[in-house]
C-alpha cells in the first residue's frame, strides 16, 4: 500500500479553539491520573515523589493558564516575542506559552 502525497490534505497552521480545548482536556486529564497515582507520603522516596507531585502540579497550572488565553484570544500567542506558536509545537505541548527561541532564553 503507498501513500499518496496529493491525498493528504495540508494541516491548518492554528489550531481551532475545539482543538485545542480538547489538547488541554487531555493533558488536564493525564496529569491528574497521573497525579492520583503516585503513593501517600511514607515511601522511601519521599523527596523524589514530592518532586514528581509539584512538577505535575506546575504542568496543571500551565493547563489552567492555557484555557485561560483561549478565553481571552490569545492562546498559541508567543508571551515572549509576539508571534504565533507554530501549531506542530502547540500539538505536541498545547499548554505551551513560548515559540522554541524565546522558551530557550526563557530558560537561560
């Protein structure tokens, strides 16, 4: 079987606000699975599963910032330099606030 390149319709560059919705919901809802599966305090590795519980929070935070731009229109909107996140960078981390230039100064 080939694949016919003519076939292919082009992807939009921006995403909808459906779409995007639904990214955020996803990511929302894999987060908190994976926050309630991480084991009451008690363990051996109390630091480190500390750890992994405020990074997912921190992620959870962003979702919620996230749905808060499409609320106001400016979602997938670079806070750095202005420009539009590239939607294949908005697909794979939806609650993204930066284009890749200005996530890596920001992170300088």
């Amino acid at each position: 079987m080939s694949l016919d390149a003519s076939r292919i319709e082009p992807r939009p560059e921006r995403l909808t606000a459906h779409e995007s919705r639904q990214r955020l919901e996803h990511a929302r809802n894999t987060r908190l699975t994976q926050l309630r599966a991480l084991p009451e305090s008690g363990q051996a590795d109390d630091q480190l599963m500390s750890a992994q519980k405020a990074a997912i929070e921190r992620v959870l935070k962003e979702i919620e910032e996230a749905f808060a731009r499409i609320e106001q229109g400016t979602y997938g909107t670079c806070l750095g330099c202005g420009k539009p996140v590239p939607g294949e960078r908005l697909e794979i981390l939806p609650y993204t606030r930066y284009c890749v230039a200005c996530q890596r100064r920001a992170a300088a």
